[in-house]
C-alpha cells in the first residue's frame, strides 16, 4: 500500500484539527482510498513539541525543511494571513509539490498568481476549507455543478457575524455587548474587524465568483458593509416587517456583467437564510439546469474544517495514484479561459429600502420626508412612527418599494440635511426574493 507523506505549517486550531482528523480517521481513509497518508512533517515557530500521539511526526521551525524534502508529496498551509503563506506557497510549488490552504486572504488577494504557478508546475492547489468551513461548498461548485451556467450565488459566510446578528435579534443585546461575550467564548479574534465589516466574507465571495463565472476578481472589487453599525432597534423594526437581518454576500451574473457586493441585508422571515443562526454558514447557488442548491454547515471550527483541509489531502492523495493530477482545474475552469468581467457598479442597482429617520416629533415632518421621497421617485410601501416622546427626536422608519442607489443616496443626503432631522439615516437593503425548492 502506497504511503503518502503530509507536510503541514502551522499546528494551530486548524493544523491540529487536520492532524487530529488524519490520525483518528486512518483507517477509514485506507478503506476508501487504498492509501496510507501520513503526517510526515509540522513546521510550526510558536510549540516546542507536538501531542503525544503524534510521536512519529517530525518538527521543526523551518518550514523551507519540508518544502525541500523529496519525501514530502503534499504541503498544508494552515498559517493564515499573506506573508510568509504566500512565499511557502509559492516555494512548495516550485519544488513541485501539491499545495493545500484554508487560507483565503490569500487566494482572494494573490489568487492569480499561485493557481498560473500551479499550473506552469503542473501541480494541484486544494482551498476546499477556504471557504464555508466544514461544508463542501468548493467542491460542489467545482465538480458537481459543472454542468450549470451559476446565475447567482448568496450566502451567509461568517459565523462570527451570525453569531452577533443571531443573539442582537434573539435577545436585544447591543452590538458591541454581543462581540465582547464573542471574544470572551472564542467566537471573535480579538480584532474583529475582518469579520464584523464584512470583509473575511468578500474574500469567500471572490473565491466562489472566481469559480462559478470564470472571472478575475480580488475582495477589492466588491462592495463591503459590515454589521457594527446595526442596532438592536433596526433589528426590532425588521421584526415588525417581518424581516430579520443577515450579513449577506450576494452575486448575481448578468452576462457581461456580474454583481458583487456584501452588506447587511434584511431578509424575510419565509427566505431559508433566514433560519440560518449562530456560528452556521449557508451558501445558495442557482444554475440554469439545477435550479436551486443550499449548502449548509458549520463554518468554522477545527475539526470541521480540518475534515475539509483532509478531504483535499485525500483528492490530491488519489491524483498522485493514479496519476491523475490535473484532471479536475483547481478553479473549475481551465486557467486560459478565466477572464476580465466588468463588476456591476452599486449604482446601477436597485432594491428596496428600510430607512430609520430621526427627527423631530411635530407636525408635518412625515410629509416632509415622503416629499423628498417621491421627488426622487422613491415609492413608500410601509411606515411605522413610534409614539411621541418628551424628549429627543423620535424615529420614523419607512421601507420602499425597489428603488435604485443612485436616487437613494441622494434623497437621504437631502433629507438628513432638513431641519426636522437630528442624524444621519440608517439604511439598510431589503431582499424581496423567495427560494423554494418544490418540484
């Protein structure tokens, strides 16, 4: 029985998932591949020794050890970030080995790169825990919807943001109440921002664009929001619309042209994404032949995602036996037909709205506000105006019909410039679609 030999940098959450899935499923991974992968190697700076029952694994602090080591067939970069992941990447494939990484800063941001690098070397690049965490979502996209032209992906797909939105609306705990417990349980890194502005989940959403439309895109294209400007208030009323509020990566694919944007959204109670709470991710495709698909998972952990860093250890470990290599392209399509698609500028789109007005409780301010509205052709469908207070301004809160960006920024600039109106308007996009799986 053929024995394939794992480098892994970095022995952290990750790494010690993988080498914990690797060890406690050896002999099933025998039975379903003929092969014997083995932990061979960890490169890892910060530990001095590994866990006993990795006894027969080499450490060392010099990554560049394994790279250069003939026995070593797979390399695992599981350091995160962009350098020096990017360099050892970049190292192991030159030295002709396959590469597997979670990491999706990377990809997202120097992509282009690794994968022509891969390709010249005619070796493999596995990301399967890149995106989604535990859930097959690259694969899926990669082999199993091959056959569709990818009309439009949207996801949930970062569960630390879930997590926060989830307890906001559950138990009308402020925002920044909420992160704090989520770092103290280990939710949150301790800076946070990557995944509370919304940009860990535009580095998801490049990967899988990449790879439904064949596109050239980094996390730089797409249009981020994130959620730490969400209060629980706009949580209430999105109840009391019958909405309730994710951080939603959306791209739809016009034909010569695609949209690629993450925001916080409200999404209505009757939408599958909106059952989809705590620290799960759900990732919705729609192709032209299968219709719709959910996948739905944890998408972060370390066993998890270690299951999913396994999974292309064990794709790349088949390849190699039966010298296969190459025989799916890392990102779905052949590298030469990956092209420029021109991103949908925000103004050109259009959905409706949730405004949160402030303002002062005297007569004739509604009809102030609705004015500048129906200037810019804005249509109201809802109003809710909380009763009146002794002091401080009260809320006026309007959702819209389908009204394009460009018109509502520039009603709201005007409209927060009238006396009446004490502060900035909060908005916030409403989806009006419904996912159905019947037939």
């Amino acid at each position: 029985m053929r024995t394939i030999s794992v480098g892994l940098i970095g022995f952290g959450t990750v790494g010690s998932g993988l080498a914990e899935v690797l060890l406690s499923q050896k002999d099933r991974l025998v039975q379903r591949s003929g092969l014997a992968v083995r932990l061979a190697c960890v490169a890892d700076i910060m530990i001095d020794e590994l866990p006993p029952q990795f006894a027969g694994t080499k450490l060392t602090k010099d990554a560049r050890e394994m790279i250069n080591d003939p026995e070593i067939d797979i390399i695992v970069e599981l350091i995160g970030g962009i350098e020096p992941a990017k360099t050892f990447v970049l190292e192991a494939i030159a030295a002709g080995k396959h590469v597997v990484t979670a990491n999706k800063a990377l990809l997202s941001q120097e992509g282009k790169e690794i994968f022509a690098a891969a390709a010249d070397k005619g070796v493999e690049v596995g990301f399967e825990a890149s995106v989604g965490g535990g859930i097959p979502v690259i694969k899926a996209l990669k082999e199993g919807l091959v056959a569709n032209n990818i009309l439009s992906i949207m996801g949930i797909m970062n569960g630390t943001a879930n997590y926060i939105l989830t307890r906001m609306t559950d138990e009308g705990i402020p925002f920044a109440d909420v992160l704090k417990d989520a770092q103290e349980l280990g939710f949150a890194e301790a800076d946070p921002t990557y995944d509370v502005e919304g940009i860990d989940t535009a580095h998801k959403l490049a990967i899988l664009m990449t790879m439904a439309y064949g596109m050239n895109i980094t996390h730089n294209d797409i249009a981020t929001e994130g959620i730490s400007q969400v209060e629980p208030m706009d949580i209430e009323f999105a109840r009391e619309f019958g909405y309730r509020i994710k951080l939603l990566a959306i791209s739809k694919n016009h034909g010569d042209n695609v949209e690629a944007r993450v925001h916080p959204t409200m999404v209505p109670e009757s939408h599958l994404l909106a059952s989809i709470n705590g620290a799960y991710n759900a990732i919705h495709f729609t192709g032209d032949t299968v219709g719709n698909v959910l996948l739905y998972g944890l998408g972060a952990g370390k066993i998890p995602t270690g299951s999913a860093v396994a999974a292309d250890v064990m794709d790349i470990a088949r390849n190699i036996e039966f010298e296969a290599v190459g025989r799916v392209p890392s990102l779905s399509y052949l590298p030469e037909e990956i092209k420029d698609i021109t991103i949908t500028p925000m103004d050109d789109l259009a959905c409706p709205w949730y405004f949160r007005i402030s303002a002062k409780d005297k007569p004739g301010v509604l009809a102030s506000i609705a004015g500048v509205l129906s200037e810019y052709d804005i249509s109201i469908e809802s109003v809710i105006q909380k009763g009146r207070q002794e002091t401080g301004p009260v809320s006026i809160v309007i959702s819209t019909h389908t009204a394009p960006e460009v018109a509502v920024h520039a009603a709201l600039e005007k409209i927060d410039h009238l006396d009446v109106v004490s502060a900035p308007t909060v908005k916030i996009r409403m989806l009006d679609e419904t996912v159905s799986f019947e037939g």
